[in-house]
C-alpha cells in the first residue's frame, strides 16, 4: 500500500472520530441543559424535575377538592386560604393514595375532601393525590350551630373558625354557609380548629301545607326532626326523606307518609287525611319548693304530678293550689315526644319557670321556646326593633314557617335562631338561617337574587 493511501485512511480515521466526539458532546449538553435547543417538552420535564430527581412534579399544595369529572378526566380544587379554583387533568399514570398510603381509584375521592398534591404548573398535569393526612373528618353531624358574626361552627362540644373561603357543597352545587338549615345533615372537614369543607349529606326540601282552617293553632309534625305551631298559609324547611306527617289540633288529627325531596317543595293537605289519631306528650312537672304538696289539674282535670304526665298535643290550662303558696296557673303547649316544666310557687324566682321541649324544630334537637318563639311571631308592637328584609325582591316571605307579606318586608324581631324562607312563582326557592340578637337595633338583611326554575 501506497504511503498517500495510510494518509488518506488515518484522515477518514481522524474525521470519524471527530463526528463521533462531536455528537457525544452535544448528547451531554442536552443532558445537561446547556448549549441546545429544546421543545417544550423537554423544558416540562425539567420543571418537574426540580423539586426532587424522583418527582415528576414541580408543584405542591394542600387543597380542598371541590370538583371532580371522572368523564373527562379532571379534578377541580381551590388552595385552602384561597377563592381562585385550578382545573387539573389526570390520567391512569396519576397515583392517587388514601391518608395510609393505600392505593385508590379517582372514584373513591369525594368532593370536600382535603388534600396534598403534587402537579405540573404549566400544563396542570396532575401526577399525585393524597387524602392529607393531618385533616380531620366529622361526618354525619346533626347537632351543630353557626355564630355567623364571629365565623364559628359548634358541632357537638367543640367549636372551629372558618372564614369567607370556606366551601359548602350539596348535591354539587355551592352554598352560601346561611342556606345551610338547622336539620341539615352535614360532613365537616378542616385542619386543627378550622373548618375548610362542608359536605350537605342530607339537606331539605319545603313542605307546604293546604287546607289548614281546622288546625290553626294546632301542632305540625314531620317525624320526630320537626314540630311547630300550624299557622296559614304555611310553608316548612323538612328534611329530605320518607317520614310521617301528623297534624292534631288539641290531640286529634290525621297522620300521612309523605316524601321530601332536597330542594322541591312537598304539598300537602290536611283536608285528605282520612283516619283520626290522637297525639299525646309525656310532660314530666318539676315543682318547688318541695313543701308545696300541692294539687294538680291540668284543664280541670286532677293528675299526679309526681309521675311522668301524658298529655294531647295542644294547649292547655295547667293549675296548682297549695295549702303553703298561692294558687298557680299557667298556659302550656305540648308539642314535642317529651318536654320538662319547672314551675316555682315561692314567686322567689320567677325566672325559674320554664318550658323544655325535645323534638321542636331547631338545630340541636332540643329547643326552649315560649308560645310566641314557637310561632315564630312575636307580639304585636314589641319593643325590640325590627328585622328588615330589602332583598330579593317580590319573593314571598316565610319566618320559621308562618307567611310574613312580600318583601322587602320589616317584621318584629324574635330572639334566636331562626330560618326565613323566600318563594316566588318561577322561581327556586331558598331558605336561609339567621341569628338574632336580643337588642332593639333593626336588623337590616339582604339576600342573594333568587334564579329562576327549570
């Protein structure tokens, strides 16, 4: 072989090995992120590596779930101390895990839940769920309260903050937190003292009632959740469900199954009901001091204080006499399963007679009224200012049941907690729930436009 052909092989060698050092150096570079082009799905790996090398995220957060479309694949969720909401798709690739790192179906995620998450910022990819596990769950909660001035839910015994982001669902539709009623039942979902998510799981419906002349003044029951005064022209918050409705005016009625839907209104005529039934209380009569022995007639009837008293429902003339204290009488109205009577013939402490009553309509199950709170009406020119009631508009109003006028509308205030109803033809109706303070200040109330009915 020629000396020009070594030459020429040991150049092509030479030229070869060039190429070769060149490609791996560009291959680095690109490994590296420095000195090529990239595409953007290159720079979305990136991003998502630069939390950790084994994440395929860029983005934490701790959220509650307020959203979720299993058809097109996507989770709606809102940052706890936030309004904004963020739409991430997921796929089968996104690994989703209960609080005990157990694996889960997308399916077994409700909505309320609170959860971390780890997502791409830049296409809201979402590559983790996990039910967090620092949140805490109350499900099923009836006995609960809202101090609405100071923000604060009392369930049971414990108390919890919540602010203006708190997020309220029912059925999939959000709630202002005064829609919520009293029989609602509720899942509670927060983090320490406060409250972020609440779940309506069993919310209400409306029961009006017709044909009402022969039992005005008499005693409504819808199961054993709620029970009030008959009034006319009436229409009730129920809670949704299949229960017995009773109405009896001094002890004798008529009992239907009715069913109430959440959100309908339920009709009902106590002119259809067919076979009378008499309702009876048991009144257990608590009277001081203890030397008083005396004698019990309840409407002229003698009866044995010292045992439980069955009573109809209605009212009724209660009078003790006694041979130590002057006579004592008194109006009361039996309208629950159960109710105490304190009664005090010394006149030491008038404050000490009282009314308790288990089974009325409030949020708690037991509810202390007078004959004027039960209607939900208070006396006629009452001293202790009014409730105003500017909006909406033209809308029937409803207070704890009985038919106030068309607003805007100024009623006398009455102590307490309460629910005020709005209904317009066309319309959907909607209840909310109010607290009132014991002052002579107005009361000025707005509420949001109501929407028109499918």
């Amino acid at each position: 072989m020629s000396e020009k052909k070594y030459i020429s092989i040991a150049a092509a060698c030479v030229g070869a090995i060039g190429v070769i050092i060149c490609i791996s150096s560009l291959i680095n570079d690109n490994k590296r992120g420095s000195g090529g082009k990239h595409n953007a799905a290159t720079t979305t790996i990136e991003a998502e590596e630069t939390v950790d090398k084994d994440k395929r995220y860029n983005k934490e957060d701790i959220v509650v779930i307020t959203n979720i479309d299993t058809v097109n694949s996507k989770v709606t969720v809102r940052k706890l101390e936030e309004t904004a909401e963020i739409v991430l798709t997921y796929n089968g690739g996104t690994v989703v895990k209960s609080k005990y790192d157990n694996q889960l179906m997308m399916e077994q995620i409700t909505v309320g839940e609170i959860a971390r998450i780890g997502y791409v910022t830049g296409t809201h990819k979402l590559i983790e769920l996990q039910e967090y596990g620092d949140a805490f769950e109350n499900t099923m909660a009836t006995r609960w309260m809202v101090d609405y001035d100071k923000k604060l839910i009392t369930i049971g015994s414990d108390t919890y903050s919540y602010d203006d982001n708190i997020f309220i669902d029912s059925n999939g539709k959000g709630l202002d937190i005064r829609e919520i009623s009293g029989i609602d039942e509720l899942t509670v979902r927060g983090i320490g003292n406060k409250v972020f998510s609440v779940t309506v799981t069993k919310g209400h419906g409306f029961v009006r009632l017709t044909n009402t002349e022969n039992y005005v003044g008499g005693i409504i029951e819808i199961g054993d959740r709620l029970s009030t005064k008959i009034v006319e022209d009436m229409v009730l918050a129920a809670p949704e469900g299949v229960f017995n409705l009773t109405a009896t005016i001094n002890g004798v009625g008529g009992s239907k199954e009715i069913q109430v839907l959440r959100g309908q209104e339920t009709v009902v005529s106590l002119g259809s009901f067919e076979q009378a039934v008499t309702r009876y209380g048991s009144v257990k009569l608590n009277v001081l001091p203890e030397d008083a022995e005396a004698t019990l007639t309840v409407d002229g009837v003698e009866m044995d204080y010292t045992e439980l008293l069955s009573i109809p429902y209605g009212t009724h003339t209660l009078k003790l006499t006694s041979n130590n204290y002057d006579a004592y009488t008194k109006q009361i109205t039996v309208s629950s399963v159960y109710s105490t009577i304190n009664v005090n013939m010394s006149g030491e402490d008038e404050t000490s007679d009282s009314t308790t009553q288990t089974g009325t309509e409030s949020g708690t199950g037991d509810n202390t009224t007078s004959e004027d709170e039960t209607t939900g009406v208070s006396n006629p020119g009452g001293n202790n200012g009014l409730i105003c009631i500017t909006a909406p508009e033209g809308a029937k109003v409803y207070f704890d049941g009985a038919y106030m006028g068309v607003s805007p509308i100024s009623i006398d205030k009455v102590e307490g907690e309460h629910t005020i109803i709005f209904k317009r033809d066309g319309y959907v109706t909607k209840s909310y729930t109010v607290d009132v303070s014991n002052d002579t200040e107005d009361m000025i109330l707005s509420f949001p436009a109501m929407l028109e009915g499918e």
